[in-house]
C-alpha cells in the first residue's frame, strides 16, 4: 500500500491492553478490527461494553463505534483479510508453579493469524515477553504465513498505566519501535500518524532492545518502590519516619519523588510476574547474576504484607481472632478494578485466616474479588463496612477514602483505629482527632 495511506489495523486479544489500544486507534481516525477467542468478551465489546474499569473509556467506545470505523469479532481469517498492521496484545502471565512467563497466548494468536496472512503485513507485538522472542516468533511467522518473508514482525512494548490507560495511549511520553526493516518502521510510523503528530518521541531499535525496555522500565520501577520500603523497614527498627526521609530523597533532582512513596506495595499484573520473569530469562541465558537483585526486590515487596498484618495485629494488642477488621481497598491500586497479585486482598485474608472478621469495601473491585474470594465478607461502602469495627485498614489509597471525616468515621466505629497502608492519609489530622494512627515505616 501507499506510505502516505492510513493502514488498517488489527488488535489480536481485547483485554485491557488491546482494547484499550482498539477502542483509542479508533478514535483517532484509523479503521480497526479487534479480535479475540472469547465471545463473551467480543459481544460485550460490540453492544458498547468495557468488560473492565477505566476511567474515559466507556466514553471513547461509544464514539468509536459510532464512528463506524471500529468493529469486534472472532474470526481470524476476517483479521487476515482487513488488516495491514496486525498488533498482538494478548497476556503473558506467570506460569504456574515457576517464575518463568508464559507465552502459549502469544504463540496461538502467531498459529492462528499466520495461515491466514496471504499478503504483505506487519505483525507488531506489544505483549511484555522474554527477550529472544521476537526472533523466534519471526521465524514461526514466516513459517506458517503463505506470503512467508513478505510478512514482517516489528516489537512495540507498551507502557499503559491502569487508571490513565486512555491518556498513555494517545499522549504516550514515547514509542519504541523495534523493527528489522525500514518498511517495518515506516509502517509503525503510519499506524502512529496523529501520535508522532503531537511530537511523541520515538526510539527506533531493534527486536531485542525493544523486548527489553518494557521489563527494564518495570524492574526499575520495582526497584524503586522496594527502595524506599526497605528504608522503612529500618526506620522501623530505629524510630525514624520514613515519610520524612521519602520526601527529603524526592528533592534531590537525581533522585525524584516519583514511584518513592513507602507502603504496602506494588501488585497487578504486571511488576510482579515481569521482574519474576525477567529473573528468570536472565538466568536462561546466563547473566542472571546482573539482576539477582530482583529476587531481593521481590521479597522486600512480599515483606510489606505480612508487616501490615503485624501493625494490624500490634493495634489490637497481639491477638487478629475475634476483632472486627474493616478493609478499605480490594484492587492493587486505585481507578482499577484489577486483582492480580493485589496486596489488599492478601492482607485481607490473611487477617481472616487469623481468625478476624474482615469486611471489604472497595469502589470498583468488589465484583472480582467476590468472584475471587467469596470466603471473604464484603460491604456496601466504606463506612459500612467500618460499622463496629475495632480497627480500619486502608489498604488502597482511592480519593474517596483519603477524603473521609475523621470525626465521621468515629461515629460508627467501636475504636479510633487506623492502619494507613498506603501512607495516604494526614496522620496528624486523625491523631488530632483522637485516632491510634499506624503507617509502616512511621512511629
């Protein structure tokens, strides 16, 4: 096709990854079939449904397909025929019983598109993957295609926030191109238009730079994030306030206060099960001495859990079985509803296999972790489910919860109780107000 033309664009797996990148192609004037093995899911996209929360994108899905320029289906044959870029967004979870990553959806979705490429395309791959394979899936590409070496496979690694899902996708502070060709790169630059339009800058590399760049961001982030708990860990053991010293290394401009906030933790989906994975490949290819940190950075990750049991357990004098324990937040972080690997969850039930009376509240996550939990009881909003409490635990710092009255929360609790988790709270505001205020890291 012309460079100068707008491709078609295919979106392999519309889970949140793809549908987001669907729904907001779509939206910026490209036509774009999304495809997918779950009918369910395909039908709930077509009747206007996101089958996930994301704050702006139920609006965007809407004006999409009202646009006419964005439809769903199963069919992958129809993906061959309509598509000139074909992204590949499907999920590479953890393996079961190893850390290693799982690429049996990337691999179905090649042996499922590939028969059907009959012509020059792009394959881009955007799903997080072990470095080494691009090049694998290159040659198992061209392999089952019928136009073989006429189709082409590019790695695009995408970097989405949940909660700003929407404005990382069409205002991304960049766009890693790896690619093989400059047809490849002039294509990804076409399936790009209105974003390089904005003066997005792109990194062109190649196959492995590309694959690495996603992990290495999160591994750095992980990192970052274990840092400063690891720091309050030790302000634990002397007294010292680890809020006080967050906020002093944020103003060293080499340091920066982003991603430096102590607490419970990161979770979800992804920095979890990518640095395990990332771990993992680094050892396959024998420089796994080079991130061994990362197994420290996991473990200082998993130590935040079992340390908010403990103040949870040190503010009801030592003994969890029996108190009331109202939980603030199910989702591993606020404007989601996402519940992988998600600390609040684990600190819940941890506190109800202590023999506590837990009850959960959260604003967008208690679908799915009723689903997930049912062992676990759960309540209608937040001060429902502080309703006689002996303590409340925040354990996800959503806006709702950082602007409740300390002095309305007194009226229905049976004690001025508080774990602040996630540091979200004015501790001085709620020991005013005659609260027991308890954060990790803080005396």
């Amino acid at each position: 096709m012309n460079p100068t033309e707008s491709p078609r664009l295919t979106v392999i797996g519309t889970g949140y990854l793809g549908a987001t990148h669907a729904i907001c192609m779509a939206v910026l004037g490209f036509e774009v079939l999304g495809i997918d093995v779950d009918e369910r899911k395909i039908a709930k996209l077509a009747a206007g449904e996101v089958p996930f929360f994301e704050p702006g994108l139920p609006e965007l899905l809407t004006k999409a397909l009202e646009s006419g320029r964005l439809r769903f289906s199963t069919s992958f044959a129809e993906a061959g025929e309509f598509g000139d870029v074909h992204f590949v967004c499907v999920g590479t979870p953890q393996q079961p019983g190893s850390d290693a990553c799982d690429l049996s959806y990337v691999n179905a979705a090649i042996d499922s598109l590939a028969p059907h490429l009959t012509r020059r395309a792009l394959v881009v791959g955007k799903s997080t993957v072990p470095v080494g394979t691009a090049a694998q899936l290159t040659e198992r590409l061209r392999r089952l295609a019928p136009a073989g070496a006429d189709v082409e496979l590019a790695w695009n690694p995408e970097f989405l926030r949940e909660g700003y899902a929407v404005d990382d996708t069409m205002h991304p502070d960049r766009l890693v191109f790896g690619v093989a060709s400059d047809w490849a790169d002039e294509r990804l630059r076409a399936a790009f238009r209105p974003v390089l339009e904005q003066g997005t800058p792109v990194i062109r590399t190649d196959l492995a730079t590309a694959e690495l760049v996603k992990v290495a961001a999160n591994s750095f982030l992980a990192t970052k994030i274990s840092y400063i708990n690891a720091m309050a860990e030790v302000c634990e053991a002397v007294g010292a306030d680890v809020k006080d010293l967050a906020d002093s290394l944020a103003l060293d401009d080499r340091i920066g206060g982003k991603f430096l906030k102590p607490g419970l933790g990161f979770g979800g989906g992804c920095l979890p099960k990518d640095i395990r994975a990332f771990a993992h490949r680094a050892e396959e290819i024998g420089v796994g001495q080079a991130v061994s940190f990362l197994r420290e950075v996991d473990a200082i990750n998993r130590r935040r859990r079992a340390r908010t049991v403990d103040l949870v357990r040190e503010l009801l004098g030592g003994q969890i079985s029996g108190h009331r324990i109202a939980c603030w937040g199910a989702a591993f972080k606020p404007n989601s509803d996402d519940i992988r690997d998600a600390p609040a969850l684990d600190v819940a039930r941890t506190m109800h296999g202590l023999g506590g009376h837990v009850r959960v509240y959260d604003p967008a996550a208690l679908d799915n972790a009723r689903r997930a939990f049912p062992e676990l009881r759960y309540g209608e909003n937040a001060l429902d489910v502080a309703r006689d409490a002996d303590v409340v635990v925040l354990l996800t710092e959503w806006s709702e919860f950082r602007e409740i009255d300390p002095d309305a929360l007194a009226e229905v609790v049976a004690h001025r109780r508080i774990v602040d988790g996630r540091h979200a709270l004015d501790a001085t505001r709620w020991r005013e107000a005659g609260w027991e205020y308890r954060a990790l890291g803080r005396s």
